[in-house]
C-alpha cells in the first residue's frame, strides 16, 4: 500500500504533496523546512569564504590606517590648540584696534569671497587632461626621437707616414738668353719619406662620417739634376786673362736638390661606416697653408781645361786648380710655400671587435694630392737660371751652386705635395646630452556605478548590500544601493571583485571589473529571487543482495556535499522508507544487524531506489567508498573522516571480525613507485583504524599495484575506479555476527 502512495505522490507532483505533507510528522517537517535555508546560507557562505582572505588583509590595513589616522588626528589637535591661542591672542589684538578706530570712523570691508569653480563633468575632466597628454605627448617625442638618434660625437688623434713628393713642372735650368735647357741639365722629382700628425672632431649618424680637425704634414721630395744624355759636360767658362787661349769646364755628377715642405692643414671629409662589416672610408678635401719650406743642393763637380796650345786638355792639375770629384754643397735655402688644396681619400679598417677597448682604434690607407700650385716665389734681382754662378777674379772652384727653385723659371713653376701612406687613429665617443621628457600629471579619479536589478521583472533593487573589494590592496568597500537600484563613486584604477547579497535572492556571482582612466561605467547586476523550495517524496527499498529478501535497516541521508545528517529512520519490516525530499544528490548510510555497513550515492529526482546490502560472511571483498587520499600521497585527506569511522565502528561492534585491506592503483607510472603507492596507502588505512581502537591482530594489509583492474585505464573515469582500496573479511569467528547502533 505504501509504494502505491509513494507513486501517487511523485505523478501528482507538487500540487498532491502539499495536503500530504502537511500531515507528515512535525519533526521532519522542521528539519526539511530548514534545508532551503540552510543551502541558501551555505550558498551565501561559500561565496563570502572566497573573501576571507582579502577581508582578513583588509581589516589588518584598515587597523594600521586607523593608527596612523589616530596619529595624525592627535598631532593635528595639537597644532590646532596652539593655533587657536594665537588665534585668541590676534582676536585680543583686533578688538582693541577696533575699538581704538571706531571712535575715529572708520569701517571694515569685508572682504569678497572667493567665487568656487563649478564641479567638472567627467566628459570635461576627460578633455582636460587629454589636451594636457596631448601637450606632454608632443614634447616627449621630439626628447625621445632627440635621445634616439643614431649618432655619435668623437674627438680623436691620428699619426701618419709614407711616401712623399713634391711634384714640379715648368722648373729648369736656361742661358741668359732664356733658351730653355740649352746647357743640357735634366731635372727628375724623387720621392721620399712623409707624414704628419693630427687632432680631430669626428660626426656618426647612422653610417654617415664626417670629419674635421688640423693636421701638421711634412712632404720631402729629392729632385736630381743629371748631364745631358750623351754624357757631355754641361758648363764651360773662359777665364781671364786666358780667355781666348783656355776654357773652363765644369763637369757635375749626383747634383741633387733635397726640398722639405711643411704645412698646417684642415681636413674636411665625408664617409661611411660600415654597420656590418668594420669597414669606413672617406673622401674630401684638405685646405692649409705652408710653415715651413727650405731647398738644400749638394752633389760632385769634376774641373778641366782646353787648352788651344795643347794638344790634350789638362786633369788633375792641382798648380792650375784643376779638381776631380769635389764635393759642392748649398747651405739650406728657404722656400716660401702658400696655400694648399689638396684632395683626400681614405680606406680603413675599425679594430673594435678585435681589441677591446673604451676608445676606438682605426688602421688606414690614405692618399693626399695637392691640386693647386703650392709654390710661391717671386725671383730677386740677378737670379740665374744656371745651377752655378761663375764671377770673374774668384777662385774658379769656389763658386756658388743654385737650387732649382730659386731660378726665374720658378716665378711660373707649379709644385704639387702628394703624400701616401699608412694612417693610425684613436677616437673616444663623447657623452651625448639627452633630453629630459616631462612627466605626465596626475589622471583624474575614474567613476564607476553599480546597478542591481531583479532578474525576473528587470526591477530596481534598493537595499541591496554590495561589496566591493579592490584586488590589489585588499581594501574593501561595502554599501546599499538606493531606491533607484544604484551605487555610485570614484574609484583609484585597478581591478575590483564586486558581490551582491539581499534577503530572498542569492547571492550574485563575484564579478571582476577593471576600472580604467575616465572610466564611467554603470555595472548591471541581476538578482535572482530564491524560489520556494518544491518537496517530492523520496521511497526506498531495501533488499539482501543474495536473497532478494526485504531487511530492517537504519538509514541516514546526507547532502553529497557535506555530512549533515538530513534525515535517519528505520525501515520497516519489508525494507521500505519514504521521506519528504527536493531534488538533489545525496548519500545513503545504511547499517543493519549481520549486514556490511554501505553507502549509495543517490541522484535524486522524484525516483524510487532499490538498495541492496552483504550480509557478513568471509571471503566478501569490499571496497570503502568516499575513501580520499593526497595526490600521489599515503596521507588519508579529513573528507574521509566518516567512510573511516563508520568502518572502525563496523569492526568495534563485531569483534570477532578480521579483515584484509589491499591498495590498488591504476596504470600510470612506474610498476615499482605504483607498488610502493599501494602498500603504502594500504598500511595507513590499517594504521587509522588502530588509532580508533581496532586490535591490530584483527587487521592485514598488503597492497597489488596496478595488477587487478576493475576498469579501463585509458580514460580517466577508469582510472579513478582502479584507484581503490577494499577489504576483504577473513574470519568471522564462532559467534554470530550483530550490528549494534
């Protein structure tokens, strides 16, 4: 008859319950009448646990602000005493001058008070500050693109050698009558050693060079003066009184003119730096001027006569002052040197990935040739264009010998300085001067506003208590909308968790917002109302799982999310239980004399279950359900606290039962590590229960690894089923088996 109600009362649903329940026993009703509450709070608790932590930060914070406000507050009425004496003292001072005024008439103006500044809407503070960014932003690209460039300010020293000349033209020996070279002298410009010294400023952008300083370079060149082709001697005089009779020759070998030029030279040159590869080149011009110029002539003169009264000339003759290989030698002459132009290139090599150093160091190959006529001379009077000058009544070997750029010809000559060689610099980078960049002012306070609504009629809710916690500093803010549904404030940039609660709603989910600058954004948050709880009629049935034979058995349900007991009854003689129910998962406890103590996990919407219980005998293996165990861990988690005591009560009731635990795992990992996890979490199991009470005799433990499946340990779902333990009954005495509870 009473399966016949149960089923009447899950078709009829909601609308039968209500008469039927209504006659239900009190108690019951009580504990079911609490259960919609009873998950609201929890619900409720559940969210605000989440806070727990921040709220704990926040009141630790709200405490120091409170000391250091205490401080503050302290310090600040003390200042303010001592300034209401002078107050008081000045208040004393303009009453007597007041009344020494009053009789002679005269009269304070008050001053007008200063005229406050209309409040800023938020579009407006935007604007403000945006226009004041926009000024900073503009400023600070043109530092920043300043202290960006590619570029770079170098001074440095440089010293070069190699080989030099002075390279001449339109330069030689003539007759008086000015019949170029009809004596037969031959003149040949030979180089020689040169090079100078210099101190520069060096420029970089990017890998475009230029570069500028002043240098000292010397240029040496060697001009040779030979006879003519046919080896004939070059030069005859007559001397007197035998000038019609004999004639002087002068015969000179290794004639040279040795000419030194020094100038003082600004180098102007462009380039490259090579970025990829430590290669540079420059190419410009050098323009100076000449310091330092002087000619010196030495060579061999060989003297001899014809006689036209001999037949043969005469040599060697020292009575007639005859002279083989004399030396003559010039003393130096001066040379005036002008302006010089000269064109400048230079390839090289930068040491700087080879040799570490704070400067850079340079190899090159340069070249200098000077374009415009460096020399500059004006011949003086009686200047010869012969290399000797021959006077009448002097001894003929004492004669003096003549450059050849003291001749007339030099007045139109051109000499050209060239210099080639090798060029060691050293460059030190100057500290670049950056621009300062401005700093932006401070960004007004955000706006923010919240709105609650109720999520089935879309209605404001007034009173609803909202909290507002700033992630970042823990600093939390609770406050009710008005009757509109709205909170509204500033709020410092950050992110913000935001929870609702009213009474007869749930709590609203905790939201995440992040306030930014200028930000004014109204929050909608719906509410939803807590429905009435709708109550079904739960029905049980409870069997012998070999004899299919109805047992008394004492059941207590509990939520499958924590352990309060909800409801405990015995059954009836035929197995049955009906209880008042909302839909929902929960756990069935059911222990009976002579049966193994199990729980089912129920799924509750409005069905009828059929539960079986073992009854005790050996050789029944059992796994201990809601048994929870560390990851990879032996340690026994607390949720398992009432699987543990239900078992040692189970072992406590019947002492003469002795067990058998076995650890299973499933197949990851090692065969040796899942053995040793078995073993392990088998022996704690056996430990706890001794803890509780349990004589450790009565209790054996081993554990098999992954060795005995129950499932699949491809998917994750069998895995957590072959992650088991179970025992199994080895004896259970001569006495018979009873369950006291």
């Amino acid at each position: 008859m009473k399966r016949i109600i149960c089923i009447l009362l899950m078709a009829m649903g909601l609308a039968t319950v209500a008469p039927i329940a209504s006659v239900m026993d009190n108690s019951i009703a009580a504990v079911y009448a609490v259960d919609a509450k009873a998950k609201a709070k929890a619900q409720r608790e559940k969210e605000k646990a989440k806070m727990a932590k921040e709220r704990e930060k926040a009141k630790a914070k709200a405490a120091k602000d409170r000391d250091k406000a205490t401080a503050q507050k302290k310090k600040a009425q003390e200042k303010a005493a001592v300034q209401k004496q002078k107050d008081r003292e000045k208040a004393k001072a303009r009453q007597a001058k007041a009344k020494s005024t009053k009789s002679s008439g005269s009269k304070k103006v008050a001053k007008a008070a200063p005229k406050t500044q209309p409040a800023l809407s938020a579009a407006e503070e935007k604007a403000q500050y945006m226009a004041a960014v926009a000024e900073i932003d503009k400023a600070n690209a043109k530092a920043n693109a300043y202290n960006e460039r590619d570029i770079a300010h170098r001074i440095g020293l440089w010293g070069q050698v190699g080989y030099s000349n002075l390279f001449t033209s339109g330069i030689g020996f003539n007759d008086a009558t000015g019949t170029a070279n009809p004596i037969g002298f031959q003149n040949k410009d030979n180089g020689f050693v040169g090079g100078g010294l210099g101190l520069g400023y060096q420029l970089r952008f990017k890998q475009f060079l230029m570069t500028v300083g002043a240098e000292f370079n010397t240029y040496n060149s060697v001009m040779s003066i030979s006879n003519r082709p046919d080896g004939t001697y070059a030069l005859a005089y007559g001397m007197a009184p035998y000038a019609n009779t004999m004639t002087y020759h002068y015969d000179f070998a290794k004639l040279n003119d040795q000419i030194i030029g020094g100038f003082v030279q600004v180098p102007l040159l462009f380039g490259m730096e090579l970025k990829n590869l430590p290669l540079f080149w420059q190419a410009g011009v050098k323009a100076g001027i000449g310091l330092l110029g002087m000619s010196t002539v030495s060579g061999v003169m060989t003297t001899s006569i014809d006689d036209k009264e001999l037949i043969a000339g005469l040599t060697d003759m020292y009575k007639h002052a005859l002279v083989t290989d004399q030396e003559v030698k010039r003393p130096a002459t001066k040379v005036n040197f002008g302006l010089n132009v000269a064109a400048s290139a230079e390839v090289g090599v930068n040491l700087d990935q080879w040799i570490k150093s704070s400067s850079r160091l340079r190899v090159s190959l340069f070249a200098d040739y000077g374009f415009l006529n460096a020399l500059s001379y004006t011949p003086a009077d009686g200047a010869q264009d012969i290399p000797t000058q021959m006077t009448v009544a002097k001894d003929p070997t004492q004669f003096p010998v003549n450059s050849a750029l003291t001749t007339t010809s030099a007045a139109t000559a051109k000499v050209n300085p060239f210099l080639v060689g090798a060029k060691l610099a050293v460059w030190f980078d100057l500290p670049r001067h950056k621009k300062a960049t401005q700093d932006y002012p401070k960004a007004p306070t955000p706006r923010m506003g919240v709105y609650m609504y109720d999520d089935g009629s879309t209605k404001a809710l007034g009173g609803v208590a909202v909290e507002i916690t700033n992630v970042e500093t823990g600093k939390v803010l609770q406050k009710n909308t008005n009757r509109q549904g709205l909170l509204q404030g500033r709020f410092a940039p950050g992110t913000y968790r935001i929870s609702a609660t009213k009474n007869g709603y749930y709590p609203s989910d905790t939201i995440l917002k992040t306030v930014e600058v200028f930000d004014f954004d109204t929050l909608r948050l719906p509410l939803e109302r807590i429905p009435a709880p709708i109550i079904y009629t739960l029905c049980m049935n409870i069997y012998d799982v070999e004899t299919q034979e109805p047992i008394e058995a004492s059941v207590r349900l509990t939520s499958a999310n924590d352990t309060v007991v909800l409801y405990a009854a015995q059954s009836a003689d035929d197995g049955f239980i009906e209880t008042p129910l909302t839909e929902g998962d929960y756990i069935a406890h059911m222990t009976a004399a002579g049966y193994m103590p199990k729980d089912d996990t129920l799924h509750f919407v409005r069905d009828t279950f059929d539960l079986y219980m073992q009854h005790i005998k050996e050789g029944i293996k059992v796994k201990i359900e809601n048994l929870f165990f560390a990851t990879n861990k032996t340690y026994i988690l607390p949720q398992s606290e009432q699987a543990m005591a239900d078992l040692a009560n189970f072992l406590i009731e019947n002492p003469s039962v002795k067990i058998h635990i076995v650890g299973h795992t499933d197949a990851v990992g090692s065969d040796e590590a899942n053995q040793i996890l078995s073993e392990g979490r088998a022996n704690s199991v056996r430990n706890d229960l001794i803890k509780r009470g349990v004589a450790a005799e009565r209790i054996t433990a081993e554990g098999k690894g992954e060795r005995e499946f129950v499932a699949d340990n491809d998917t994750e779902e069998g895995r957590q089923l072959n992650r088991r333990v179970e025992f199994t009954i080895t004896d259970v005495g001569d006495e018979d088996i009873q369950q006291i509870y």
